[in-house]
C-alpha cells in the first residue's frame, strides 16, 4: 500500500527510484529489466509483490494506474 501512497503523494522519480544493486546492477522502476516487461507482468508484480517489495491490496484501476506510472520512469 505504501508504493500507492508514495505514488499518490507524486514522491517517486525516476531518480530516486534508479540505484543501482550490491551487485552494480539497476534495480530501480526505471531500468530495462523493469521499462521491458509487459503490462499485465507489472500489474501483477505490483498486487502480488516481487523481491523486497510486498504484495498490495489495490483495485484493477489502481493497479492499471500504477503501471501507466511506471513507464513514466524510463
């Protein structure tokens, strides 16, 4: 619910949100790995939760417009 909040309250960047991993790789929203997915991929990473982040309990619309946010981070 906090990635909804941080979304609603126009906290996220693309610069905040691309860092780089232990590893050097990106992690961030707006890396290729992220920018390649489809969109029913990121809707459903975005309900269920992936990696560190937890799952949501969002509508189908909010979901959707979490989405359209996402590729707003290339």
């Amino acid at each position: 619910m906090k990635m909804t909040q941080e979304v609603q309250r126009g906290r996220w960047s693309a610069e905040s949100d691309n860092r780089q991993n232990d590893e050097g790789g990106d992690e961030g929203a707006g890396s290729k790995e992220v920018q390649g997915k489809s969109d029913a991929v990121l809707k459903e990473e975005s309900v269920k939760g992936v990696g560190k982040m937890k799952a949501m309990i969002v509508s189908d619309t909010e979901a959707s417009n979490i989405v359209v946010f996402l590729h707003t981070l290339k």
